[in-house]
C-alpha cells in the first residue's frame, strides 16, 4: 500500500521538476544576456527592446547624428542607433542579405552609411557621453558609440565629440549582440533637447 502511495508522488514530483528545468531552458536559451554601460544619461524614457530575426545577429550598425548646430542653438549629437543583423561574417562576406533593427529613435540629424565588422559579430560597446552641463548651457547626453567585434577589431561611429568614453562593457554572452533598447527624451519645445542618452544591448547563443 505504501509503495502504491509513494510511486505516483515520485512520478508527479519529476514531473514538476522536469517541467521547471525546460522552462528555464527555453527562457535561460535564446536570451542569454544583457550588456550595459555605467555612464548613459539619465533622461527620457526607454523604448522597446527590438531584435535580430532567429539565427542572425548584430554584424554591422548606423548612427542616426546631428551635426553640430552653432553656438546659439540646440544641439542633440547622437540620435538614434540601428543595428544591421545577418549571420555571422566569414571570408565571404554577408551571406544571405541583412535586416535592420532600431529601438527609440530621436527626431534630428541624418544616418550613416553603415559601418561592418570585417568578420564575425558585434560583441562589446563603448559609449561617449556629455555629462550635465547645469542649468544655463546645452546639454547633448550620448554622442557616439564604439563596437568590438568578435575578432576584437574595433569600430568607431561618426558621432560628434562632446563628452568624454566611459569604460567598456562585458563582452556578449554566446555568440553576439542581437537586440537594442535605447533611452531617448522626446522634444521638449523651447527646452533643452538631449535626444539618446542610453543603449543596451541583448546576447544571444
């Protein structure tokens, strides 16, 4: 009668334990990890993390820049961030085409020419903020944004030059950087406007 009891418990209670450890496969999977940086800005609001279709990753990225706008006017740098995804570079360069991905974007300047890892996939970032400039002057928050690969080249975006580069992030967990959210303030009229003031990046396997 005990061994009756006990068999069905033991059955149900795998059963449990099997079920967590698949849904922490599928979660603990795809989306390995995040990677941030310490010196973004604080304003505005983050947009929706967006990324790469399944089995591709980030290769390749554009700016979204203002140019620097005179000494009475406005200026808000770095605007917004594009990810180009296709799979992993070789020697033959992009196989099967890319697509582009974007989070919040800001309201001014033009995009870049994308910029491409010679091979393999973005894994690291750096990023170049201006820090509060009080109440009286113009702040810009992020200007502009370096890219390891996985190679270890380093790409530098065609961002303006305020500010100064904080440290590097972690490198991606697996095998790259395959989605963005960024951190962008939407216009504020006659206010001092500051556009991107933060990016992180997810990893995937």
């Amino acid at each position: 009668m005990y061994f009756l009891l006990v068999l069905p418990l033991l059955m149900l209670s795998y059963g449990e334990c099997a079920s967590v450890n698949d849904t922490q496969s599928r979660l603990i999977g795809p989306f390995p990890s995040s990677i941030s940086v310490y010196n973004g800005q604080i304003w505005g609001t983050w947009g929706i993390t967006e990324r790469c279709p399944t089995g591709t990753y980030a290769t390749g990225f554009s700016l979204r820049v203002e140019s620097y706008q005179g000494i009475w006017s406005d200026d808000t740098a770095l605007n917004a961030i594009a990810l180009h995804c296709s799979r992993p570079i070789g020697s033959s360069g992009i196989v099967g085409g890319y697509t582009t991905i974007r989070s919040a974007v800001g309201s001014w300047g033009s995009w870049s020419q994308p910029f491409w890892c010679p091979r393999g996939v973005l894994k690291a970032f750096q990023l170049r903020v201006e820090s509060y400039q009080g109440l009286t002057r113009d702040d810009t928050a992020a200007n502009n944004i370096r890219f390891q690969c996985s190679t270890g080249y380093v790409l530098e975006g065609n961002g303006m030059s305020w500010g100064s580069w904080g440290s590097w992030s972690s490198l991606c967990g697996g095998t790259g950087i395959c989605g963005i959210q960024t951190k962008v303030e939407s216009p504020r009229g006659p206010g001092d406007d500051t556009s991107l003031n933060d990016v992180r990046f997810d990893c995937c396997y």
